[in-house]
C-alpha cells in the first residue's frame, strides 16, 4: 500500500473524509494498526505514562523515544508515521527544534513530527517545514504544561479562550504545519477551530466535528488502568491478556501445558 503523505491529510479533509490516528510505542501494536488501516500512527509521549510507568509525560526522553519510533516505523507500510518531540527538546529555540527534529527523522524514519504550543512555536514550526519536516501541533490541554495548566483540564472554556486557541490554530497552520492535535477543548470551540483552518484538525476529548480523531491506544483498546471520559473502550485487552496468562499458568500448574503437539519427539 501506499504511505500515507502530507497530501492524502490534506485531501482528506476537502473531501470530507474523517482522519484515523492511533498512538503506537512498539512493532507489534503498529503492525497491527496498520494492517487495519489507521491512518496515522502517533509515537507519543504519552509512552510516559502508558508504557514506562511514569505519571505524565514530562521524564519522557529522546532517547527513549527513538527506539520506539524505530519500531513503529519499521513495522507499517501505509500508515504515516508521526513522532512526538519530548518535554525539554524543543521549546528553547526554533534552532533546538530542528536538531531534536532532524534526529528524530535521521534516526527513525519517522515521516512528520509532532509537538505543543501555538503561537510560541510558529517559528519553530516555519523553521522545520522550511527544512523539510512536516509538523503536527498540538492545542487545547497540552500534557507537557500541565504543571502551569493546573492538571488535565479542558482549555479553550470561555469566549477570550476559545478566540486565543484559534489564534494559536491559525498561527500553526500560517507557520507551514499540516494538520493539528485538538486536546480536551470544548466541542463547540473545536468545531469553530475545524471551521476557520484550511488544515485538518485531530481531535482527542474535542468532540465530533474534528476532521479526524486520535485516541491513546491503551485507553481505546481497554488495556486496564486508568482512562479518560472521552476515550472510549472498544474492547477489553487489558482482561482478555489477563485471562490468557491465567489460563497459561494454571495449565503449567496442572502439567497439561505443554501437550504433546507442542513437544519435538526426536
Ligand atoms: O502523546 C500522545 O499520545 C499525544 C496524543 C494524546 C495526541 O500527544
Ligand atoms: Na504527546
């Protein structure tokens, strides 16, 4: 199949056709994501706290988000692979930006990048498109600020809001990005950001009027722990692995596991 490129976004949204975007953290996940025909798979911090057992994404480093870029990369052949840029590895400068950019692609083969903020990184975003690197942004509830967000919150509420993430919306897509993240904002004011931008917006917890959506894999896939209202389960991995290690024990408790078709007899 063909990749996915900046183009078929792009295509998608004047055509009306809803964008599909999953994250993925390793090869087995994002082959089979790819074989069931997402779009885009995001190598997101989010690994921070769903894969690596912190509680946000703040610790989250380039290089241990390298490998797993690695291996998402590797493992699709249509679905365009978009890398998060980690808390600390670009916001310093435009020039910061690039370097943590250029290796992420150099290292990876990652297609595109992705990373937080509205107007204090156009320039950066202008700098890297300009460079040869496509950007994702990423608006509304930005994990990587939480500590001055106070926590995960929906932002955008309220009229001066909505009109400053539109702003910071047309300022991304003015700087050169090609699609943009929607983060826990209020449906409405999502609806009003996919209205005024030319660029297709993602939604996650911003309702259905975005041009595509995006969803932590653990939480859609019901892996267990923690999950947001906004992401629904779809199925129940988490209980379904569950169930399989159990059996798996239990069978090697009572010796009928392995049998004899799982044995070499010579
Ligand atoms: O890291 C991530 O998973 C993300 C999505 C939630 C958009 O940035
Ligand atoms: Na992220």
């Amino acid at each position: 199949p063909r990749r996915v490129r900046v183009q078929h976004v792009q295509a998608a949204k004047e055509a009306g056709e809803r964008l599909t975007m999953l994250t993925a953290y390793d090869a087995p996940t994002a082959r089979i994501f790819d074989a069931a025909g997402i779009d885009m798979l995001l190598v997101g911090d989010s690994m921070g706290d769903n894969m690596l057992g912190h509680a946000n994404t703040i610790p989250v480093t380039m290089d241990e988000l390298i490998p797993a870029a690695r291996a998402v990369t590797r493992a699709t052949k249509r679905a365009m692979v978009v890398a998060d840029l980690p808390f600390g590895s670009y916001e310093a400068s435009p020039a910061q930006a690039h370097a943590s950019a250029v290796r992420m692609m150099k290292e990876t083969g990652a297609q595109a990048v992705k990373f937080e903020g509205g107007a204090r990184v156009a320039e950066h975003v202008r700098l890297l498109t300009s460079a040869g690197i496509p950007v994702m942004g990423h608006l509304g509830f930005t994990p990587q600020s939480e500590n001055v967000l106070g926590g995960k919150r929906v932002q955008g509420r309220g009229e001066d809001a909505a009109e400053l993430l539109c702003e910071d919306a047309l300022a991304l897509q003015e700087a050169g990005a090609f699609a943009v993240v929607l983060e826990m904002v209020p449906a409405p004011v999502a609806a009003r950001a996919t209205e005024i931008l030319a660029i297709p917006t993602i939604g996650i917890g911003a309702g259905a009027s975005c041009d595509g959506q995006v969803l932590v894999w653990l939480d859609m896939a019901g892996m267990g722990g923690w999950a947001p209202r906004f992401a629904k389960q779809f199925a129940q991995i988490g209980a379904e692995l569950e169930k399989a290690a159990s059996d798996y024990a239990a069978e090697v408790r009572a010796g009928s596991f392995p049998g004899r078709e799982h044995a070499y007899w010579e």
